[in-house]
C-alpha cells in the first residue's frame, strides 16, 4: 500500500490541505505586479529594460524556455520611516514574459541589476543581423 504525500485537492482562503494529514498548510499571498518595460533593438541586439524597485540581486530569476523569456523579482517587505501599512512597504512580486523572436543567440543572453533595474541583454544571432552584400561588376 501506497501513501500519497501530494497536494491535494482542498484550497480554501489560502489554505491547502495534504492528503496525508490532513494539517493545513498556510500559503503567503503576495500581490504580483507586472511592471512597464521598455525595448530597444538595434543591429547587434534587443535591450529590455524594466523597474523592480527594493528588489536585490538574489530576488530576480532571469529565465528562458524555448522561446519565451521571463522576468521575475521578489520584493520583501520594507521596513520604512514612513506608514508600515503604506502599500509601497508591501511584499510584491513582479513578474513579465516576452516570446523572443528567431534569430537570438540563446547563449550570450545576460542580465544585470542596478539601483532596482534590471537590464537584459538579448544579443542577435550572425545569421540574423543584417549585412550589405558586395556588389561585383560583371
């Protein structure tokens, strides 16, 4: 006899219970916010940009599947001199997906974050950026 350890069924006000136990599990709700991002292309590559305000390095993911690149950052709460109800001190995560066009060099794809902005680099590959073709007289 085998015990199934999945989760289950039953989710109820962020509350998820496992077949085994029947014990409540208590899920963190976070808002997730997609935030505006700018995309620029020139002959070498596509830049995207984007605002992830109060996240740190160890919070983004930069991923890609096939053809689809995903941004995501997590927020934790900040602790301010302001209101600590304020939505600004909130917890968020902030997540875009974009399908990359053909033509990419999937491997020299990098991401840098400074100052709560986070740059992706996504380089063309040869065979995709444009070239003037010699013409020979005949």
């Amino acid at each position: 006899m085998t015990t199934d350890t999945s989760m289950s069924t039953g989710r109820n006000n962020g509350v998820t219970t496992t077949r085994e136990s029947h014990k409540a599990e208590k899920m963190q709700a976070r808002r997730t916010y997609a935030p505006p991002v700018d995309i620029y292309e020139n002959a070498e590559e596509l830049l995207i940009v984007t605002d992830m305000p109060g996240v740190a390095q160890d919070g983004v993911t930069v991923n890609l599947e096939k053809r689809e690149l995903t941004l995501e950052g997590k927020r934790s709460r900040q602790e301010g001199e302001g209101n600590p109800l304020a939505v600004e001190n909130d917890a968020l995560d902030y997540r875009r997906s974009f399908l990359l066009p053909q033509g990419i060099d999937v491997e020299k794809i990098s991401a840098e974050l400074r100052q709560g902005i986070l740059r992706v680099r996504v380089p063309k590959a040869a065979a995709a950026k444009p070239r003037q073709i010699q013409v020979k007289a005949g």
